[in-house]
C-alpha cells in the first residue's frame, strides 16, 4: 500500500541518518554524547465525571427498550497518555518530525478505549520531512496536519484533515484533527504573499463519528452518539436493526397469524391492500372484540423484537416507531419483507494518485492596513461519509423496488424486482428465492470547495480589534432527503436518499484584549443551505400529505419526524481567557457555543496551571443544554468535569 511505503521510506532515511554508536578509540569513555534525535514528550493523565443523572443520551435505549443511566459523579473519563516528540536535522536543509501517541481510556467502550489507527489517538500521529529546496520553496512531505481556518471552535475552512468527535468538541482542534499523508508544498513569491500546494493520496479516512465505528453494536454505550446515527445503526431505533425485526414480523403476516401466537388461523393477509392503519383501526381484526392493533401488539412481541418496531398502538399523528411512520404500507408490501436482513458495506475510494485530494491557497498581507488574507481552493471527497439504502436478492443481485398502484382502493403497494431482468424476486412461496437484503453502503463524495479567508487590524482608544472571516463555497455536497410519504407505505430505500446541494458558510469573528489581559472574541456563523428542500408530498396510497425535507443528519429521529435542518444553521460563540498569577501561571478560558434554534447551548470553562516547568495542571467543566433534539441539547446528560495533569519531558 503507498502509505505504507511512504512511511517506511521516512523512517528509513531517519535510521540512515544515525550516527554509529560506537567510541573511537582516541575518545575519553567518560565524555558525553549527545543523542542524535531529540526525544521529548508529554505523560497526561485525565480524570472526568458525570455532573447529571440520566440515560448516557437524552432519548436513547438499549436493544431492549430501557434507558442506559448513570448516576452523578459515575466516570466519563480515565485517561492516561504517553506523546513522544521525535525531532532530528540530517543538515541544513533537511529535517524530520515524528510524534508517537500511545493511550488508553478506562471508560470508553471497545474502539474508544485505546490506540487506534486513523483517529485522533492513532499511535502514529505525525511523521514528515521537512526540505527547504531553496529559500523560495519548501516542502513537508509525510503525516501531518494542515491548518486553513481562523474561528474558534468550528471548522469551516478548516477542512484538509478529518475530524475525531468522540468527545463532541471538547478537544482540541490540534488533538481532534486526524492527520494524514499527504505533500505540502509552500513557495514565497515575496515578503508579503506566499503560494501553498496540498496533495493528498490518503483519501479514504472521514470524519470518526461515534455510532459508526462498530455498526454491528452502534457503538452503544459510547457517551456522545449523535441522534442520526442512532437512527441509521442504534440497537433500538436503528433501522439497520429494526430490517431483521420487521423481517420477522412480515414471516407472522405470512404465517396468517398461526396458532404460535394464539391467533386465529387463515386471515390470509398478505397479498391485501388492507393498510396497517386500516387493520389497526378494525376492531374485530382478530375476532369478535380482537381489534387489530391488538393483533399488531401480539405478533411483533411474538416474535421477540427488541427494536424500535411498534409501541403497543398505532399513532400515526404522532409517529415514534417504525409502524407509525407506515401507516399506509399494505400487508401485500409486507411479502417483500418477509425473511428481511441487512449488510452494512464500505465503498470508499482507493488511496491513490489518481483518486488524490488536491488544494491551492494563496496567501498574502498589507502591512500599511493591517490586513491578511487568503482565497483558498480544494477538491476534494468530503470529510462526512453519507449512506445509500438499497435491495440486494440472496445471491447477491441487485433489487429495484417497484410500486403498484390498486385505483379501486388507492393504496400503493411494493414489490421487488431482479434490477437486470425485471422479473419479480419471491422471498417465499412458490419459487422461493430467500429473504431479501436491505443494504447500507457508506460512502464518499467529491466536492470542490471555494474559500477565503482575512483579519483585518483596527486601532482605537478603547482597544485593539481583530476583525476575522472565513467565507466556504462547498459545490456538490450530499444532503439527505427523508421521503415521509413514501416511507409510510412502504419504500424503504426511496424514503432516505441523499441530493446533491450546495452550502454557503461563513463566519464572522471580532477579537480585542481589554483590562490589559482579558482577551475577548465574538463570532457569527451561518451554513446556508442553498439547495434545502421542504416540502409537502402526497402519492396514491396516501391517505393525506407527507413532509419531505432535508433531515440533520445529527438530530434526526424516529422520536422527532426525522427532524428538518435549518436551511440557515446560525450560532454564536463567546470566549474569554485570561491569566492569573505571577509570572500568568494560570489561565483560565471560557467558551460558549449557542444555536440560534432549540435553545441548545455548549459551555466550556477550562483552566491550565503550571505548576512548574514539568508539571501542568488542567481542569475543565462541560455543560450541554438545550431542546433534547438539539445539537447540543441531545448530550445533556453527558455534561461532565474533568481533572487532569500533564508531565513534560
């Protein structure tokens, strides 16, 4: 693989470079030698606790339906770190870098709880050579991290590294960036502007959100799971775990609710345009005084789900479960269901020069103005996976859903068909082909990303200001579309697409350092969705219109109607810092991070104290408030302070 060999040059020309250790025999044995690379490091050591009571998620479950609690002061974190720093000069004009990172962390979940390759706790974190060709031209060829952005707490332009949110922010933007191969290559044009070239061939590493390490378990049990991607791989409200139940539940229909469940014989159901709405409103479905929503209760808990199915009643108005939201499906749509299962496949480009990310930046000053700037380009695969939904038949060949419209009762009925040969898909019966597979593909998509970038010095009696932006372009980003009407009766794969859209954010920052030490910064930002779509839908079969809109892909769910983002998603950051103390041993800081909607609300306060030249200690609370639907809202209840020391060597 290329980065493996580029990797193995890199240490390779370091190993070469070492002097013999052997002592020349005119050498006085006493004399000291110095090491030829320069070994430093850090040993950090980080405590942290709950400060709420609840479920580990605001709205989440386990597989069986119960909330995950923990109790106050239950620990968030137990972390121990060892960085080692390796830095040498093979001559004038050459140099290499490596960092080493090694952890691990008593409280995470298995995959959070140690070393791991292409996240922030990757134990190869950095490793480049530096080359000055001439003194216009210089090149860091290897691992490493590459800074465009200027706010704080975001990252817009930011966007050559991947990001590791498996604390939701509470990193730092040097510790949470994910650091890859790459070629950056920076020529001087003068004293005031300067031109920069990135390549990189490592193309394949995203963003690490925590819900889709492990598809298979949805990482429960990790503390800051998103919403969306408890809905998509969460042991109960993912629908990667619900396919198999409702797989289940359709063999019931099938069975015509057989004597297992002490239900009449023959109801025949399936092959009905009879909707699940229909059924569950008769109330002698299942016999004299049976009502079928009783019926629906009995077969899904007969056949032992433990997913987010079906509550116990049927609430189409108010939708939390998978049968609310598909209250138009026709028993006739549930023969395509029958034996259903699900994959979860990766499809992701090849590391490759071909398949390579490349970026441009030009970068220059104005001294008589005080002004600094940039216009900046990059194409590139996004850094956000997004997931396709399709049909796969037991042997592996590609399903097209086909829907059937009956004029006599309006109802819209599914079907699936061979995608090559058209010819219908039996799961069972006559014929039987094996239970269809709903598949979950992640994927990649290219993007070109137009940005620019200044801060701007203004003098004044009262203070210094620092006036900053960053303005992104994003061209042929994938949004996803969530489909409510065709969801309710019954296309799975055609309710959740994605679309391409273009976004437009920008950030707009003011800094100034006030009472000689109190440093100040204010900023607005906007991601404007200029392709967002909301909208009403309404197909046969639909017994009234359905919303189709573009879903937050971190806050939607089951519990909330798959909830629309904004077109305009605003906040609002306020940090302050300062130091205390002789000689600014401490300082402390304070970040606040507000949405413009659901009230939600991220409040850092964090301290560093050095206690001597070795010994640093750090602490910090975090607060998470909001709508329980909310960005930051949904992680209420993993609030938490921490206590923490770090030893330099």
């Amino acid at each position: 693989m290329k980065m493996n060999k580029i990797a193995l040059s890199l240490a390779s020309v370091a190993l070469l470079a070492l002097p013999s250790f052997a002592l020349a025999d005119d050498v006085d044995a006493d004399e000291e030698y110095e090491f030829p690379i320069d070994i430093s490091g850090e040993l950090l050591g980080n405590y942290g606790a709950y400060m709420k009571a609840g479920e580990t998620h605001n709205p989440l479950k386990n597989a069986d339906g119960s909330n995950q609690r923990h109790n106050i002061g239950t620990k968030s974190l137990a972390e121990v770190r060892a960085k080692l720093y390796l830095n040498q000069e093979l001559s004038d004009d050459v140099s290499w870098h490596g960092e080493l990172d090694f952890s691990r962390d008593w409280a995470a979940i298995d995959g959070y709880d140690k070393t791991r390759i292409n996240s922030q706790y990757d134990w190869l974190r950095e490793l480049y050579m530096d080359v000055a060709v001439n003194d216009d031209l210089s090149l860091r060829i290897g691992k490493q991290q590459v800074v465009w952005g200027k706010a704080d707490g975001v990252k817009f332009l930011d966007i050559i590294n991947p990001t590791d949110f498996r604390h939701w922010g509470q990193d730092s933007m040097e510790d949470s960036r994910i650091a890859l191969w790459m070629l950056n290559a920076e020529y001087a044009i003068d004293d005031d502007s300067s031109f920069q070239m990135i390549y990189v061939p490592q193309v394949n590493v995203t963003n690490q959100i925590p819900g889709l390490y492990n598809p298979e378990t949805g990482d429960q049990g990790q503390q800051f799971v998103p919403l969306g991607t408890d809905t998509l791989f969460g042991q109960y409200n993912g629908f990667y775990n619900i396919g198999p139940d409702l797989g289940a539940v359709a063999g019931a229909f099938d069975a015509a609710f057989s004597a297992g469940f002490g239900l009449p014989l023959g109801d025949a159901l399936l092959g009905q345009t009879t909707t699940v709405a229909q059924y569950a409103a008769n109330p002698n479905a299942g016999g004299a005084g049976v009502s079928g929503n009783d019926v629906l209760a009995q077969t899904v808990q007969g056949t032992g789900a433990t997913t987010n199915l079906f509550g116990g009643t049927l609430n189409t108005d108010n939708p939390t479960t998978m049968f609310d939201y598909m209250g138009d499906t026709t028993f006739g749509t549930f023969d395509a269901f029958i034996g259903l299962k699900t994959k979860y496949v990766k499809k992701h480009p090849n590391n490759d020069f071909k398949n390579g990310n490349i970026g441009f930046k030009y970068a220059g000053t104005n001294d008589d103005i005080g002004l600094n700037y940039t216009f900046n380009y990059y194409y590139h695969y996004d850094n956000n996976p997004v997931f396709d939904i399709s049909w796969e038949g037991a042997n592996g060949q590609a399903l097209d859903a086909v829907t059937t419209v009956d004029a006599a009762t309006n109802t819209a009925t599914i079907s699936l068909v061979d995608a090559v040969t058209r010819a219908a898909y039996n799961p069972t019966g006559a014929g039987a082909q094996g239970g269809a597979t709903m598949v979950f593909t992640e994927k990649q998509n290219r993007v070109n990303s137009f940005g620019t970038s200044f801060d701007y010095a203004i003098d004044n009696d009262f203070a210094p200001v620092i006036v900053r932006s960053e303005i992104v372009y994003d061209k042929g980003t994938l949004q996803p579309i969530v489909d409510l009407g065709k969801l309710a009766y019954g296309d799975l794969a055609g309710a959740f697409t994605n679309k391409k859209a273009d976004f437009l954010n920008y950030v707009v920052g003011l800094d100034m350092t006030v009472m000689r030490n109190l440093f100040m910064s204010f900023q607005f930002m906007d991601k404007w969705n200029l392709d967002y779509v909301d909208e009403n839908v309404q197909y046969a079969g639909d017994s009234r219109a359905y919303s189709k809109h573009t879903a937050n892909p971190a806050t939607m769910s089951l519990a909330n109607g798959f909830k629309k983002a904004e077109e305009h998603q605003i906040m609002y950051t306020f940090f302050l810092s300062r130091p205390f103390l002789e000689g600014d041993a401490l300082r402390v800081n304070n970040i606040v991070l507000l949405e413009n909607d659901n009230g939600g609300y991220w409040d850092r306060l964090d301290f560093e104290y050095s206690y001597s030249d070795d010994i640093v200690l750090t602490g910090a609370l975090n607060l998470y408030g909001g709508d329980d639907f909310g960005v930051f809202g949904q992680m209420a209840n993993s609030s938490n302070m921490q206590l923490g020391f770090k030893y330099i060597f």
